[in-house]
C-alpha cells in the first residue's frame, strides 16, 4: 500500500520520462 501514491506519481510523469506508463518503483527514470 505504501508504494501505491509512486506508482500513480510515476504513471502521470510527463513525456519526457522514459518510463512514461511503465511504473517502476524506485527508478522513476
């Protein structure tokens, strides 16, 4: 449960992340 409000942060980064829908706890880029 704890990692859940990451996981939502990481979803809605902007395009510029290369992680961009690809949520990975711990490395958001």
């Amino acid at each position: 449960m704890t990692a859940a409000p990451f996981v939502l942060m990481w979803s809605m980064l902007p395009d510029w992340s290369p992680n961009k829908g690809m949520p990975t706890i711990g490395t958001p880029w």
